[in-house]
C-alpha cells in the first residue's frame, strides 16, 4: 500500500492535500482551489460576489488569506517572473 504525505497547512484556512484537488491548495473543508480564487480576484470580481458564487463556503478572511499567501509568494520568488530588463 503507498503511504501518502499527510495535509499540510498553509494557514488557518488554507490546506494542501494529496487526497483532495491533487494536492494543490484549496480552502479547508473544501475543494475549492486557492488558485480558481485568486483568478476571480484577478479578474477584478467583488469579494462578496466570489462568496456567493461559492456558495458561502468560503469567507472574506479566507480570501484575504490566500492574496496575502500570494503576495508572499511572489516577493519570495520574484526573480523567477523576469521576463526581461525594464526599459529606461
């Protein structure tokens, strides 16, 4: 039998998985994506219209969550998105 990683949080409302969406983060509870999430953020979609469109399984905090994760995300790692040197 193959032993899987157990869940690991990623925050109070955050969890990644192997069981659930391939491992990816999704909001705890749930299998919501944090990515599909931040897509509609993105995408310039009012938080409390991502609550309804979700049903309310997730909540504004667990959204400011995952955009705060993000940023944190990037800043670590924001010499892998150069595309190129800034033009003077």
């Amino acid at each position: 039998m193959e032993k899987t990683s157990p869940p690991q949080l990623l925050g109070r409302y955050i969890v990644a998985d192997p069981a659930i969406c391939h491992g990816k983060p999704t909001f705890r509870g749930t299998r919501i994506m944090v990515a599909d999430v931040l897509e509609q953020v993105a995408d310039g979609l009012a938080w409390e219209t991502i609550i309804e469109e979700w049903r309310g399984s997730i909540t504004e905090e667990a959204i400011a969550e995952a955009v705060s994760l993000a940023r944190r995300a990037l800043l670590d790692h924001v010499a892998e998105y150069i595309v190129g040197p800034t033009v003077a």
